[in-house]
C-alpha cells in the first residue's frame, strides 16, 4: 500500500505513551528489566559491555510512517546514550528500501532493544498508512460525486487493548479522525442500549433526563428508527449497516437536520461506494483492528569497541 499523498498535521502525543512502552518492555525483557535487563538478554550479554556501533533501520514497503517517539521512548528506557537520527518524520510517505532512521550507542541496548521498537513502529505505521488510504478514496469519492465536502473518516474503540492511544494517534497521522476515546467521552445509544431502555424515543428521553443539553447519539438499525430519532431531534444519528439506497434516502430525508455517520462494514472498497452520498461522518474499525504491520528492518553497520 502507497503512502503518497499529504502528511496530515501531527496530533499531541499520548500521556500514556512511556507506560504502553515500559509494559512492552517488562513484556519482553521481565518484570526486573529496569535494574537488570542485560541479565534478561543472555543473546545479547555475549556482545563485550563496552561495545559500541551504528544502525540503520529501513522500511521494506511504502508507507506512511508513524509511532517514532515510542521508538525513542524504548532505547531511551534501556540506554540514555543512545541516540536515534530520523530522516522522516510521522505522518510522512516514506518509499520501499529507504532508511529512515540512523542510530548509534552501546550495542547491547540497541540488540535488546531492537524487537520492542519495532514493533511499535510496525504496527503504528501500519495503522497509519491503512488510514491515509481510506482518507484518499473517501475525498477522491467525494470529489467524482460533487458533494460540498468528504465525509470524516472516523476510527472506533475496536482497538488493540493498552494501546488505543496509540492507535488513535496513528489514525490522526494518516489523514482520519478520531471517535471518541472512551466511554466517557461521548454519549453513543447503540442497539443494546436501545433494547434495555425501551426503544428510540425512550433511550433518547433516558440520555436526556440524566445528562440535560450535552450531545447525544443515537443508533439506528432501519429506517423507521430512523425517523424516530429524527421526531426526537437527535443531534446525531448512526446508521448502522444501512444499503447505499438508505443512506440516500435518509441523506434527504433527514435534511440536515441531524449530523449522520455510517458504520457496518466500511471497507476500503465500500468507502469508494459510500463516500459520495453526502453523510457527515463514516466510522470504520478495520482502521484498528484489521492492520497489518508495515515490515521494517534495523540492521547494524560499522560495530566496534570503545
């Protein structure tokens, strides 16, 4: 997959991050890597401990890179003095064999190291370049179809646990937005909220009554539920799993009166489809839970002692 295309502006770092990369570290190297990771690495306790060289690390594919600062955040666990050059930075394209960051420091920390870092990059590249794709057809449909604007590309909680942050920060990287974070966040009445409360309108009252004038929104299944959330003035509607035909007609219906996303099997191919209709937002798990990796490699280059 192609990582051209215009780098998205860098959102905010997650506060989470150094926890996300101490967990991947004690997961890797034990409980006790902080005082005796090099005890933990018995492949690479055989390197001399004043050994010292240079790295690369090259990207096999093109992609649009992200996750860089986790990177940094695992050596800088390990070892201070090593030290790590980036040629890209995230959010940007990067092309198949090109090296993208350049590394020098104590090789028995960059060998400890090696696995850890990379997989964050792999993973937040990966969830990255997946979301500059879907970014691209969403604007390209929009833009065939003559519709005023692109729907807003939009991720979910279907995200790998201990790592939404990151996730969500490579969703932003690569071009969509994010839903909320949490259930906190937002108020969404999806199908099985709708069921314990009672229906549409009740659910909406319930939402309402116990939390006044703060937004809500609401699921839909058909389009008769659809009209009850628009006779109960929701601000938000979601329609799930709804046919292209639907989505039209509920478009014109709903006269922008409300805000209307679509969810249910917005692939990549679907987006091409679906963009074009005139909704206001189309949220996608696969953004998250249906990555795959970006395939890096760090290789070491003119190792010697100190």
């Amino acid at each position: 997959m192609s990582g051209a295309g215009p780098a998205a502006p860098r959102p905010a770092l997650p506060d989470d991050l150094e926890r996300q990369v101490a967990a991947a570290l004690r997961e890797d190297l034990g409980a006790d890597w902080g005082e005796n990771w090099g005890d933990n690495d018995p492949s690479g306790a055989l390197v001399p401990a004043g050994h010292r060289c240079e790295a690369a690390v090259y990207s096999r594919e093109d992609a649009v890179l992200c996750g860089t600062a986790w990177f940094d955040q695992v050596f800088r666990s390990i070892d201070p003095g090593i030290e790590c050059a980036w040629r890209r930075n995230d959010g940007e394209g990067i092309a198949a064999g090109q090296v993208v960051c350049r590394l020098q420091g104590p090789t028995r920390a960059l060998l400890s190291g090696e696995r850890t870092a990379l997989n964050f990059l792999q993973l937040l590249s990966g969830t990255a370049t997946f979301s500059r794709a879907f970014a691209a057809a969403a604007a390209t449909a929009a833009e065939r179809a003559g519709v005023p604007a692109a729907p807003c590309v939009l991720d979910t909680r279907k995200t790998l646990p201990g790592l939404r942050s990151a996730q969500k920060y490579a969703v932003a990287c690569g071009g969509c937005r994010n839903h909320r974070r949490n259930l906190g966040e937002a108020i969404l009445l999806k199908e099985n909220h709708i069921a314990a409360l009672g229906g549409v309108a009740a659910a909406l009252r319930a939402a309402r009554q116990r939390h006044g004038a703060r937004p809500v929104e609401i699921e839909v299944q058909n389009p008769r539920q659809l009209q009850e959330a628009l006779e109960q003035r929701a601000e938000r509607i979601l329609l799930d799993n709804f046919s292209p035909a639907q989505i039209a007609a509920a478009v014109r219906d709903s006269r922008q009166r409300a805000q209307l996303e679509v969810s249910g099997g917005v692939t990549l191919a679907a987006v091409t489809e679906l963009a074009g209709l005139g909704m206001d937002f189309l949220s996608c798990g696969a953004l998250t839970k249906d990555v795959r990796a970006v395939d890096f490699s760090l290789r070491l280059d003119g190792a010697g002692e100190s």
